[in-house]
C-alpha cells in the first residue's frame, strides 16, 4: 500500500513510525476525530529531537489514547490521519485521500474520539453526554462520513477516553443523526445504495476546504480521481460525477448517453423498499460485471409491486447505465408505439445517429422497432437497460392466439445490455425469475397504509395493524385502503366492516391510483382471468368454485367427490389428479393461486392456497350472483372427505378439513344454502367437530357440535312417518353421536339417555342383533347401565333431558313418542 506508513508503541513506551514492507499489513486500529487548531504532524514525528514538540502539542492527547486502545485491545500498530500522511508531498496527499476508504474499511478497530463530549461524573450522567453526543461536530465534517461508514467494527470515546459504546448498539441515534440507513451502519455494500442516495448522506456535512466537499465522497461513491486543489467547489463535484459515469458507463458513455425519460415511466407511489428483492435484482443485473446480457423477470400476482420494484430499482441504480428505456409490453401496438418513443429519445441527444436519422418514424413500425435494435446492439453500447412493463399475455409455443406477444421479436440480438421484464405469468423465460411475493413484515404494510391515507402515528393502532393483517401484505390493497382513508373520516376497523360486508362496491368507490395502470383490485384481476379462462375454462370454474371453501389448503382429494355434477369444466377437474395439477399449475403461473406444501405434508398430497385478497375478488366478483349449485357441491366435497375413526391418520386428515367446515358452517347459520336433503353432510360435518373436540376447549366445541346437530335434526324431522321405519335411521345416528359427544364432556348423565333412546331405536329398526346395538349395549355397559326397554317413561325423559334447544326438543319429543308407541 503506497505512502502507508503505521504508528506502534514500543516496548518502552515509545511511538514510532513503521512502514510495512513486502506489502503484508499487520492488524492495526485506525483513529476518527476532528481536526483541532494544534494537531501533530509528520514533521513533529519524525525526529526524535522533534518527538517533545509533537507531546507538547494539543493533540498529542488523542495520539496517546489511541495508543493505550489499540494496546488494551491486542493491536500493535495504528494510523492517525494528521501525522501519518506527508501533506507536503502532493503525490502522496492524492495517494492516501484516494486510498483512505480502503485504509479504514481494512482497519481491525476504529476509535472515533469525541473531543466535545465528555463522560465525566460531574458532567450530568448518560442523558447528559448522549445530548452532547447528538450535537457533537464529529457529525457534521465531511471527512467522518467515510470514517463511520467503512469500518467493520466502530467504537465511540468521549473526550476523557471512556468508552460510550460500539456503532451498532448506538445505531438507532446515529440513523437519527444522520439519516444514513441502518443498513449502510451495518456494513451492507455501498453498491446497494444508488450514488444519489450516498451523496445524500453528505449534504448536511461542512469540509474546511471547499474542495474537500467533493474529495472526501472519493471512497464512498467507489471512484479515484486526481486532486486539484484551487480549482474550485463546483469543478470538483463535475469531475467527480464524470469519474462516476465512466466507471459505471465506460470511457465512450456520452456517445450513447441519453436521459432518462421520467414521462415514460408509470407514476410511482410512495415506494415501501424491499430491500432483498432489490439486493437480488441488482446482483443478477450487475454483479457480474456487463461482460455479456443480464436479465431478471419480475413475475407475481397483479397489484403485488412488480411495476414499483422496477422502478425503485431504475432510481437507486440509474447513473450506472448509459440509457434507460421503458416500454409497455401489454401488446404488439403498444410494444411498437414504445420502440418510436425510444427511437425519438436517441434523436433528441444524438441526432446523426445514421441507422434512425434517415427513418420515417411515422411509417413502418417494424423498421422502427429493427432500426432501434440495431444501436442497441452496436459493440460499444454495451451499458443500457430496457424494461418491459407488463409482459402478461406471453406467447407460448404452439399458440395461434394473435392478441398473445412474442417478446423475443423486441429483443436486441448483441450479448450486452440489461432487461427487466415484469409479468404475472411464471412462463416467461428470458431472464432469471424472481418471484415477487407479498409484503411479509407488518411495518412495511403500516408504511404503506400511513403514506396513502397520510395518517400519522399509526404504527401501534391496533385497528390499524388488524387492517394490514387482513390486507395480507398485498400493496395495492394497501395503496387502495389508504386512498379510500385519506379522504373519510372512516377508522381503520370500521374498513375492515367494510371490506367483509361489500368489498366489490368499497373497492368501486375507492380513488383511483395512478400509480396502477389498472387502478382496481377488481378489474386488475379479471384481466389475468380471461386469459386464464381462454387457456383452460377448468381452471377459471376451479377459481370461482374455491370461493365456497377456505381460501387455504385446497387438494384434488378435497374434490374429488365433485365428479357426479353437471358441470363439465368440474367433471374435467375431477378426472384424475393431472387434469386438477393442469388446472390449478395455471392459476398458480399467474399469481393467482400458490402451493402450500407444509399444509399437505402431514396427511395426503400437497395443498394449494389463494391470496385473502384474491379471495375475495372471487366472492364479490366471480360469484356475485350466490350459486346455491356451488355451494351444495363444495359442501358435498367437504362432508364426503371426512373420515370415520378407524382410518388410518383421521386426526389429521380432520384437522386438515376444519377450516372448510368452519366455511361451510358460516354458510348454513346465514341461511345462504339450500341444504334440503343434506343432512347427511351437516351429519358429517357434526362428526368432525365432536371427534376434533379437544376437551380443553370443550365448552366452545360443544357449541359449535351442538349447532350442527341442531340443523341436522331440523331436517330429519318430517322424515319420521311410522310407515317408514328406515327413515328414522339418520335420527338415530344423531342420537347415537349425541351420546358419544356427551361422553366426551363429561355428561354421562344425558349420554345415558341418548344411548338408551338409540338403543330402543335401531331396536325397533334393526332388530336387537344389529351391529349398532351390539356398540351401544358395549357403551350402556360402560356406563353400568342395563339396557333398557323402551316406554313412555323414558320418551318423557328424553322429552326432558333433550339439549335446551326448541327444534331439538321438538324433534327429540316426535321421536321418543313414535318409539315409544311402538
């Protein structure tokens, strides 16, 4: 390392200066300060009838401390920036200020000393020297920013040497301070923050020089340049910002250089970062250098943030292309109409460009469209970016579909150059995929919320976190929600009233976003569905069926038992388990649906979910006519899925279908479906509930069991005619569980009762050898109870220990006097 020269105390005690040789650098500790008007200087250091100037010197204090430090913490060399550099010698002035990033971020320690805060006991305590802290001028210079950034591990001092702690635990009062991300604090690579966003950190910070306001950004923008004291504050930063561009750009950038044109970009909303997404994009677009073409398709559900992660992406990162185009990918018209822009942007900067000067841009388009690959594609126009915007209808091969589009047609042919290509379908396959996915931190959705509705404060609502939540991390619900809110005096739970009860009419009267090309959840959506619907109707009928089950942990098994109904596109997804894979793989290519592995890993095969969001859309929308049929038929599904005990894992298997009973539940209490002659599915549905009772929850279980025995009954009730004894069967299975269930809970009492009716029952039916009485004589006796004969006794009983419940009383007194009279 040229002109690098160390400090070390000696044995003795002495400080020397020792230069490394063979270029191996030994650990050392590095010092940050501010200058003070009696500072020592090489000149003071370097012979020893000068060493008592340099320890008379003011600053012979932090040299000293610096010492002690680096010796306490192991280090025997260090590096002081006012008398390790000759600042007599212009060439090794320029060296190290070239080179000073680099001599800090290598350094094992930094110790910045504080000079104007002090620890002391008289001095106030922590509050008082976390003040001075704030206010301290170390802030301030801009020669410490690179100080605080490029170390690995920095260490805080106060005046007297006390140490005040280490950056990370002082980080959220720095970020304060600063404004610098915690991020950058915690040593993320400078290349994740655009050379905007660096110079950012510098604006507030003063240089003693005017010229050093730009010198001293040397290291932190990633650049070397020449030193020309003299030559003024404004000249500096214009050669500064040339260094950068042609680092970035390459030597020739102004040849090919064209600005980017904001008017052709979608209006951006206010940007929520997500970091990973974008440290990903850029190490697929830029981490390997521009040696060959780098390419990344943004796909993810519409309304998930592709679009906005795009353009994040082109304002962190644009000074490292020459130009940056985007077009709009919709379609073939719109694709033409975005190359004529480019072709007009190129002439406005470079208007002798021979292949477009001479080109009518009104005429063909396809010459228009070839002419612009052609400059694209020349040798040295290696450093451009082009995004295409909404890549949704991909042509695939095979098709004979026109309205589809064949990107590759636009594609410039040279191996250079950078592509962004954003699309909800995961067929796209010209670049590395990243999948764009929810949001998943709740901070990042209340940012979102609090920017659009432009609420402050509402990080701790509980109303609105319990928002964010239901919005499911999907930013155009957010954006939408917060649109809506800005302009109401609605709260935050009163939103969500709304969003259950009339989401299609909420989200109709919502403010339209003109940072989303299509506005709305709704009709963002129903354009992914009719191009679904045109490739396969099954998966357009499996995405309006779901709406009648749980937005989660939907399985071919789950539907299988909807293969007796009319619906020809259901009997197709009913056929086998490839069909159903063929019809939910395309809801899952578009974003609309997505696998669900760890729900189907316990029991049976994987499961598939849709997002809350996109649920409800397919309620308010796709089923904005209630479809009894469907309905019926997903209760069909879910009842015939339920498994007896003696299978093999029911437990789980019955867990797994819960949440769709829970559905289906909701639906019957509501009186939404017409469930005549399905008693046997709330049978089944009443089943599940008692055996998944889990007895510490058992009052709320036995509520919900009850209920659906309840409905159950209320449909067997006109069934019981004398004439047909076969009819009572289903009452009696009722019964029959009832007692099971009061087991259970600890009503042996009741259960006797209800296993003694049934018992009479099937009795009567069956005849006394039939297996169902051989199980209740096994449970009576159990019990220590001697099976009973029926008689009007114990029909009254029933009559009276029947749950308090009218329909059951009434059901429960019609069937204990028919048996009881036989």
């Amino acid at each position: 390392m040229a002109f690098f020269r160390l400090l070390q105390r000696t044995p003795d005690g002495d400080i020397v200066f020792r230069e490394p040789t063979s270029g191996r650098v030994p650990a050392y500790a590095i010092l940050s300060h501010t200058w003070g008007k009696d500072e020592v200087i090489l000149q003071d250091m370097e012979a020893n009838a000068g060493m008592d100037k340099a320890v008379s010197k003011a600053g012979w204090r932090k040299i000293q401390f610096c010492a002690d430090q680096a010796a306490a913490d192991g280090l025997h060399y260090f590096w002081i920036d006012t008398c390790c550099i000759d600042k007599r010698n212009a060439v090794e002035l320029g060296a190290a200020i070239n080179s000073m990033f680099r001599w800090y971020q290598n350094a094992s320690r930094c110790y910045v000393y504080l000079s104007d805060v002090s620890k002391s006991e008289g001095a106030g305590g922590e509050k008082a020297w976390k003040e001075a802290f704030r206010t301290s001028r170390w802030f301030t210079r801009g020669w410490t920013l690179q100080e605080l950034i490029a170390p690995r591990l920095v260490e805080f001092f106060s005046s007297e040497g006390e140490r005040l702690g280490h950056k990370l635990v002082l980080e959220p009062e720095i970020h304060e301070i600063t404004g610098i991300p915690e991020k950058a604090l915690r040593g993320d690579a400078l290349s994740n923050f655009s050379i905007e966003e660096r110079r950012s950190w510098a604006e507030r910070r003063n240089t003693t020089i005017e010229e050093d306001g730009a010198y001293c950004l040397i290291g932190i923008c990633g650049v070397s340049m020449v030193l020309n004291y003299g030559e003024g504050r404004n000249h500096a930063f214009s050669r500064l910002e040339k260094e950068i561009h042609s680092m970035y750009k390459g030597v020739d950038f102004e040849q090919f250089a064209v600005q980017l044109n904001l008017a052709s970009l979608p209006e951006a909303a206010r940007f929520v970062a997500r970091e990973e997404e974008l440290a990903k994009m850029h190490d697929l677009l830029d981490g390997h250098g521009h040696s060959s073409r780098s390419a990344v398709v943004l796909h993810g559900l519409g309304g998930i943030g592709k679009t906005q992660l795009a353009i994040e992406y082109i304002r962190r990162h644009k000074e490292k292309h020459t130009a940056i185009f985007w077009l709009n990918a919709n379609d073939e018209d719109s694709l033409r109409l975005s190359f004529r822009n480019i072709a007009q942007q190129v002439l406005k900067y470079h208007p002798s460009t021979g292949m477009l000067s001479d080109l009518d841009l009104e005429g063909d388009p396809d010459r228009v469209v070839d002419a612009v690959k052609t400059w694209l594609d020349l040798r040295n126009n290696t450093r451009w970016l082009m995004v295409f915007d909404n890549y949704d209808n991909p042509r695939t091969p095979g098709s004979s579909d026109r309205s589809t589009v064949d990107i590759r047609r636009y594609l410039p042919e040279s191996d250079h150059g950078s592509i962004i290509i954003t699309t909800r379908s995961a067929r796209v396959s010209q670049g590395q995929h990243l999948h764009v996915q929810k949001l998943t931190g709740l901070e990042d959705g209340l940012k979102i919320l609090a920017n659009m509705s432009r609420r402050e404060g509402i990080e701790k609502d509980p109303d609105a976190r319990a928002l964010v939540s239901q919005l499911d991390g999907l930013p155009l619900a957010l954006s939408t929600a917060g649109a809506y809110l800005e302009h109401v005096t609605t709260g935050f739970a009163e939103y969500v009233r709304l969003y259950e009860a009339s989401w299609l009419k909420l989200q109709r009267t919502s403010p339209t976003l003109n940072s989303y090309e299509d506005r709305s959840l709704y009709t963002t959506w129903q354009v992914t569905f009719d191009r679904i619907r045109e490739q396969n109707a099954a998966s357009a009928q499996l995405l309006k069926l779901w709406a009648y089950f749980d937005k989660q942990d939907m399985w071919f098994g789950l539907l299988r038992h909807a293969c007796y109904t009319d619906d020809e596109w259901i009997q197709k997804l009913t056929e086998d388990e490839l069909s159903f894979n063929e019809a939910v793989r395309l809801l899952c290519e578009y974003g609309l649906a997505h696998p669900e592995p760890s729900l189907g890993q316990r029991f049976g095969s994987e499961g598939y979910g849709v997002h809350s969001c996109v649920h409800s859309w397919a309620i308010s929308v796709l089923n904005s006519e209630w479809d009894n049929g469907l309905a019926r038929l997903a209760l069909t599904c879910v009842a015939s899925e339920v498994p007896s005990t003696d299978v093999d894992k029911w437990w789980l298997l019955q867990q797994r279908l819960l949440q769709h009973v829970a559905r289906h539940e909701q639906f019957t209490m509501n009186g939404n479906v017409d469930v005549e002659g399905m008693e046997w599915a709330l049978h089944s549905l009443g089943d599940l509930y008692t055996d998944q009772g889990r007895l510490a929850e058992a009052e709320a279980m036995l509520a919900e069991a009850e209920a659906m025995y309840n409905r159950a009954l209320q449909g067997y009730e006109e069934a019981l005619r004398p004439e047909l004894l076969s009819s009572y069967l289903p009452a009696l299975n009722t019964m029959f569980s009832f007692g099971d269930l009061y087991v259970r809970t600890g009503r042996e009492d009741i259960a006797k009762i209800m296993y003694s009716r049934a018992l009479a029952g099937y009795t009567a039916v069956q005849g006394p050898s039939s297996e169902w009485c051989k199980q209740l004589e096994d449970r009576l006796q159990a019990l220590q109870v001697a099976s009973i004969e029926p008689n009007e006794d114990q029909a009254e009983s029933i009559e009276m220990e029947a749950p308090k419940s009218r329909s059951l009383k009434r059901v429960f007194r019609k069937l204990g006097r028919r048996l009881g009279a036989g």
